[in-house]
C-alpha cells in the first residue's frame, strides 16, 4: 500500500491531479497496476503536494476499520470453527435457481422426492441437489446466534457418528470444534477435522440470549428468513443476531 500522485495529461498539459492511498499488483515489464487500474512506473512519484500527506493520513481516524455486519449464517472460515449446537436440525436437499436479474437463490425441500426431475437429471455437479443439515448454533467467534448449513459428507458423518455414540450424544451437549484446512489453490481444496470438547452445561448468558432469539428453521423450506419472526416480535433496541460477550471459556453455570 502506498501514496502516489497522479497527473492526467492532455497534449502534455496536466488536467487533472489525483491523490490517493491505494493497493497495488505486479503487472509486467516493470509496471505495477495499481487499485484504479493505472499503468504505473514502479517509482512513481510520491505525493509531495504541500498539506496532501496530512489531508490523505487525517480524513479517517487513526486505526480506524469499516466494522464488519454479523450474518445470520455462520459461515467455516481457515482454521479453528468453535460452535454450540442450540437446536435439532433440519434436513433436506437444496439446489439454486435464478431470481432474475443474474442472481441466484437456494431452494431447499424435505425429500429427495421432492427435486425436480429436471435438478436430478443434471449433469453439472454444481446444479444437483445437495443433501443438507442446517440448525441454530451459538458462535464462539462472532459472539452470535447463527443458522449453520452443512452439506460437506465429511462432516456429517462424523457429527452423526458423534451422535450414535453413548459416550456423546446428543450434540447441544457439548461445543463442536471444526478445523478448515486449505490443501491448494482451488475453493474445493479443503479438509476438514470435527473436534468435540468434554460435555458442559451451556453458559447461562448464552441460555437466555437464545430465548431471546427464536429462530424458525422450518422458514428456510419456503425460502423465507427463519430470524424474521424475531425482528417482528422484538423491539428495535433487541433486533439482533446477538452481540454478547460471553466468554468461551466461561460455559458452565455458577
């Protein structure tokens, strides 16, 4: 990331200067493009105008960043996922359709039954139903209450292995640990390690968050938002996926 004035020219006549902190990317032949797509020299002129370097640096405070908006969907980012399952889930197969205008929605249904002959006749693995779970989950990491959708088999089998072993059981029981490794370049080259943690009782802050939150997963069939009840119902001072502070660590009743 650096600073650099640029000048437009018109028959070797500046019209236009430009000031701007921007990143930059190799190109070729010793040019770098930067953010804007400029052709630059890798030793551009630096901004030098008088009060420019203050004005750029000031215009925003100090360590300031845009803050992120919580999804109501938990999403498994690289590396350690640590979640408490709140719900039983639901199933079903979903596949995408187009809303109009180049956008696409997911269209989910109970049984296999239910896809169209014209989805399970697909030849593009991308366009086939895909079997899924989804349920509410509490996320250590954004400190919210989610929906987690699942369609990866490898993580499946183990959850529902976890399941049928007497040992663990019921999943709301104890928090799940989801290790997302990358294995190279390409979206799909991904592993996955499901790491259940000793069973605990759920911290009591994060009990009374999700009576606060009732989500309807069952909205997810009809392609509705299973929080939509919640902000009907709620004030406007509780519309929220949930911003509690619990620790992680800090789980167990007092």
């Amino acid at each position: 990331m650096h600073k650099y004035q640029f000048r437009v020219k018109n028959n070797n006549h500046t019209i236009k200067r430009i000031c701007a902190i921007h990143p930059l990317s190799s190109w070729k032949d010793g040019f770098t493009r930067c953010y804007w797509g400029f052709k630059l020299k890798q030793d551009c002129t630096k901004l030098q105008q008088k009060g420019g370097e203050k004005y750029m640096s000031k215009f925003l405070p100090d360590g300031y960043k845009t803050p992120e908006v919580p999804s109501n969907y938990m999403d498994l980012e690289v590396g350690l996922n640590a979640f408490r399952i709140l719900s039983s889930a639901i199933v079903g197969y979903e596949w995408w359709v187009d809303s109009g205008e180049g956008h696409s929605k997911p269209k989910r249904v109970r049984t296999a039954d239910e896809v169209p002959t014209e989805v399970q006749n697909e030849t593009d693995t991308q366009a086939k139903a895909r079997h899924f779970w989804a349920f509410t989950v509490y996320n250590y990491t954004t400190k919210t209450i989610q929906v987690l959708e699942l369609k990866q088999q490898t993580i499946m089998r183990v959850i529902e292995a976890f399941v049928n072993n007497v040992k663990w059981g019921d999943p709301k029981k104890y928090d799940i640990i989801i290790e997302k490794v990358k294995t190279g370049p390409r979206d799909r080259d991904v592993e996955y390690n499901v790491i259940p943690e000793p069973p605990t009782q759920l911290d009591v802050g994060i009990v009374e968050l999700a009576k606060n939150i009732p989500v309807n997963l069952q909205a997810l069939y009809t392609g509705e938002d299973p929080f939509a009840d919640t902000d009907a119902e709620k004030p406007s001072s509780e519309k929220t996926n949930g911003h509690f502070t619990a620790s992680r660590h800090a789980r167990v009743h007092s």
